[in-house]
C-alpha cells in the first residue's frame, strides 16, 4: 500500500512538475529576429514587427539569394547556389557544368531564396523547387512516383536562403 501511494505521489509531482515547465515555455517568447522590434501584445505576449525608428537593433536589410541548376547534352549537371543574382547563378551551374566535363551546359532552373530538388527517375529526371529543402524533395518524389517511374532516387538538393546584410 505505503509504495503505491508512493509511486502515485510521484507520478503526480512528475506530471505537475512537466505540466508547470510545458506553460512556461509556451509563455516565453525569444527576441525578434534581425531587422524587427520587439512590440507589446494585448494579451500581454510581445510580438515582433517592422524595425522602430528609435531601436538600438543594427540596421540592415535582407539580401536575395539565387541558386541555378544546369545540364548538357551527355547529361552532366552544375550547380550554384547563394549568388546575389540569377546571372551570376546561371553563368556559375553553367560554369560547374563544363569543369566536370559537360558539353553545351545550359541552365534549366533557377531559384530565388528557396531551395532545388532533382530527383531522377529511369527515363528522366523531376526537378522541384519549394521553400524548405525537404517540401523541394518531398515534390520532386511526388512528380517523379505520379509520372510511373520507378526507382525515383534523390540526385540533389540544394538551397539558397535570403541572408541579413548589415548597413
């Protein structure tokens, strides 16, 4: 009896103890990402919003990323990612093309602070771009399974996010 009452005793102090630790992490919020100000909410949570005029926060902006994929006639790829522009993406998979030994690379996908899946089938390959590299994948596979192909494998995936530049 005296250890059963034990053990609830502290099944119960566990569970108040998981329970007062799961309502303060909800209630806690961390401080705003860069180039936001912290604002005070009506339920009393702060949220986070355009930068104050009066904020000590570094000034700064966030800066595109592009990434491009290309290929060439015998089936070599390139890749670039984390360029400040499309050309200089496209020129740089085009580039990556040629030095692994590809012959007339052209780029055929470019991206924009995102990410670039290529999944290959048998007969071709799907490419998918998305915001996370995961959903890029999880798409390409999708194209890939919904066209008939077997044996869709994952080729690559790159991204290419947005970062903070400061002023």
């Amino acid at each position: 009896m005296k250890l059963t009452m034990k053990i609830q005793i502290n099944d119960f102090l566990l569970f108040f103890a998981l329970l007062l630790c799961s309502n303060f992490a909800q209630a806690q919020v961390g401080p705003c990402p860069a180039g936001m100000s912290e604002y005070p909410g009506s339920d009393g949570i702060p949220s986070c919003g355009p930068l104050r005029q009066d904020s000590d926060q570094p000034r700064g902006h966030w800066q595109d990323q592009w990434g491009a994929f290309a290929t060439s006639d015998d089936g070599t790829t390139g890749w670039s990612s984390s360029q400040l522009s499309e050309s200089i993406a496209t020129d740089g998979a085009v580039s990556n093309c040629i030095s692994r030994g590809g012959t007339h690379c052209r780029a055929t996908s470019t991206y924009k602070n995102g990410c670039i899946a290529l999944v290959n089938g048998d007969n071709m390959g799907y490419p998918s771009r998305d915001v996370t590299r995961e959903s890029a994948i999880k798409s390409a596979m999708k194209s890939c399974k919904k066209s008939g192909e077997n044996n869709c494998e994952l080729f690559r995936a790159e991204c290419s996010y947005a970062k903070w530049v400061y002023d």
